[in-house]
C-alpha cells in the first residue's frame, strides 16, 4: 500500500462509522434527487440504481467495487446476482462489509487493497463499479490503468464522483488570481494549500481533480467510449442534509471526531456549497475496455 493510500485508510477508519450513523446514513455517497424534499435514503438509492442502469449491470457479471466502503452497494450488487469483488484500504469499512454481507447470506469477497496496485488476477471482470472513491486516489491513471488491466475486452467501467468542474482550471491560475488581489505568490500559495488541507481532513487524502482529467486518465489506460453525465443539479439537496444531520447531531459527532473536525467540515461544506454548479459538480462516467 502507498504511503498516501494508507493516509486514506487512516482517515476511512477514523470517520466511517460516525459518518453512517450520524451524517450520511448506510449508503456513504451523495443522493439523486427527483426533488429537493426526498429522503436522502431515497435518492442514494436511486444514485446506485441509476449506476446498475448506465453500467448496464447484470446477474452474470463478475463485478469489482473499487472503494467498497462498508459494503452497501455490494450486497446490492450480489442481490442482483453478481459475483462481488470489494477492495478497501479501509479496516474499519471491510470489517463493516464482512459482518453485513454474513448476517445477510451474501457470498462476497472483501479485500484489503490499493486500487493503484489491487493485486487481482488480469481480465477477470465484467464490470468495474467506482462510486465515489476516485477523488481520494492520488494518481488517476494508475486507478484507470489497474480497472482496465482486470476487466475482460468489452468489458464496461461505471463510476461516478464529485470533481472540480466549469473552466478547466490549474493551481497556477488561481495563484495567478489572486496575486491580481494584492496577493504575493507565496501567500497565494499558502492560501490555496490551507483549503486543500482542510479538504483532505475532512474528506480524504487527494484534492479533487476536474473531470475532463478523468476523461484523459480513462483513455490513456484503454478505456474507449467514454459517456459523461453531469448530475450536479440533481445531486446538489445532498449537501443541505449532510449539513442538517451534522447540524442537528453535534454533540454525538463531537464526541466521536471531535471539535476541530467539525469546525473543518462545516468550512469544507460552505466552500462545497458554494461552488457547487460553478468550480465543484458531480459527474457519472461509463466506458468500454479495448
């Protein structure tokens, strides 16, 4: 495991549980939402259902879950009738995952491992479901490059994720950006990496990327056919319930993550919220394995 990813895992282990319990609910992604007074547990599983639709999943595929969590939308994966691989650097989230999938009867394997470097046979997959677990892999194209090696030819990659969005833009325009404020490039520079710090305390160990990044990572590695779907507006409620439950169970999280981490989610929700449909936005991506 990568130094960076075994960061990752740490982070994973602190928050998973309280996450779950009290901010995200079982299924740790963002909601798709029909209208913005759902349930969140509603729209979660509409977002996973949407991902089995553009995948085109089905009961005879041999299925990766790169990022597995705590195993949600594996066991909704096996129910389907897939044969379920499930890789994590997280203990805490695959020790979740094993425990579920028994008391549930659900034959799947969950392994501890690097999606840069998973470690797993070559092209033994029909599909290769990434839901919001790209963004906390440091190097995007050794994530496309280790999919695309253990998918079969023809193959399909299903993923969704949180990315930068809008004009394409660097660290170097926004340093740029500011020093047009008055700000020298040093203080830029500060400025630009105490907001991706506090990102990475609150939401894991990798800025995010933007998504025509994605896209060029996908296609380097292999991947042909790319389809782009851009799910900000529908995805946007997500961030005013995380926040309310947040909001409403204070105590109980402080308990757990503490003070300070709150102080930093809630900063890291208002910059999100913020930029959400300009600079931030949500995107599903499917593709094809030459």
């Amino acid at each position: 495991m990568s130094e960076r990813s075994s960061v990752g895992a740490t982070h994973y282990d602190r928050v998973t549980a309280a996450w779950a319990k009290w901010i995200m609910g079982q299924e740790l992604h963002f909601g798709l939402f029909e209208h913005p007074g759902e349930e969140l547990s509603t729209a979660t599983r509409r977002l996973t259902e949407h991902l089995i639709e553009l995948g085109d999943v089905g009961p005879t595929h041999a299925l990766l879950d790169v990022g597995c969590g705590i195993g949600t939308q594996a066991r909704v994966l096996a129910g389907l009738g897939c044969k379920v691989t499930g890789i994590s650097t997280s203990k805490v989230g695959l020790t979740q995952a094993r425990r579920a999938a028994r008391r549930e009867g659900l034959a799947i394997e969950f392994l501890e491992r690097d999606a840069m470097a998973n470690g797993l046979e070559s092209a033994r997959f029909d599909r290769v479901w990434v839901m919001e677990s790209a963004h906390v892999m440091p190097d995007k194209r050794l994530l496309f490059s280790e999919c695309a090696r253990v998918t079969v030819p023809g193959g399909r990659l299903v993923l969704c994720d949180v990315t930068a969005a809008g004009p394409e833009t660097s660290l170097r325009a926004i340093h740029e950006q500011l020093s047009k404020l008055g700000h020298s490039r040093a203080v830029a520079a500060r400025m630009t990496e105490a907001a991706v710090a506090r990102g990475r305390r609150v939401w894991g160990s990798a800025p995010p990327e933007h998504i025509a990044a994605y896209g060029r990572a996908a296609r380097d590695a292999g991947w042909a056919a790319l389809r782009v779907e851009d799910l900000t507006e529908k995805t946007r409620p997500t961030l005013e319930r995380w926040a309310r439950n947040a909001h409403e169970r204070w105590d109980e999280l402080a308990n757990e993550l503490g003070e300070d981490y709150l102080h930093d989610f809630f900063e890291s929700m208002l910059r999100l919220s913020s930029a959400w449909g300009n600079s931030a936005g949500y995107f599903a991506m499917t593709a094809t394995r030459g």
